[in-house]
C-alpha cells in the first residue's frame, strides 16, 4: 500500500520490457488494484493463455481479486478456492477473502 504511484510506473516500464513475464504483469495488476482501477488490473491479463493450474498462488491470489473487482464473482471464488492459502502473506489473504468460501 505503500508508493502505489511508483511501483505502478516501475510495473508498468518491467511489462513493456518483458511482456510474457507474470511476475511483472502481476504487479502491475496489483498497483492497478491499489490504485483503485480495477479495469486495469484485469486488462494486464488479456491475451494472455496462462497455464492458473500450474502458477504460484500468490500470482494466482492478485488476478482472483482482479476479477472479483470487475464483477467476475463466480470466477474469483473459482480462483479464490483453488489457493493454497497456508502460502499466501497476509496482504494477498487480504485481497482475496471476500471472494473465499469458508
């Protein structure tokens, strides 16, 4: 929550040098978020075919919150359930409690 502003100019600058790279893409979709635009959070992830099986869900926590924002909510509780929530930091946990079935 800190330096939002900054760390969406340096996400934003890492996606265009690296576009394939979800790490980047990530952060800038949750500065995008932070940043309380949530169309631009989901938009960081078009186009692209990502493999959500197989990624890290702390990545995969930041794009549930991404379509919970745009009103995507059965597909953020699919994304939020399938989080190994014993790996997620207290912010990411954050992000995404809303859209989690108990």
């Amino acid at each position: 929550g800190r330096d939002v502003d900054e760390s969406f100019l340096v996400a934003k600058e890492l996606v265009a040098r690296s576009p394939k790279s979800l790490p980047h893409r990530t952060t800038l979709a949750l500065a995008a978020l932070r940043k309380d635009d949530a169309a631009g959070a989901i938009s960081v992830y078009r186009g692209l075919q990502i493999p959500w099986e197989r990624v890290d869900s702390r990545y995969r926590a930041v794009y549930a919150a991404a379509l919970g924002a745009n009103g995507k909510t059965e597909e953020a509780r699919t994304a939020a359930a399938s989080l190994h929530w014993d790996e997620l930091r207290p912010e990411e946990r954050e992000l995404v409690k809303q859209w989690r079935t108990p």
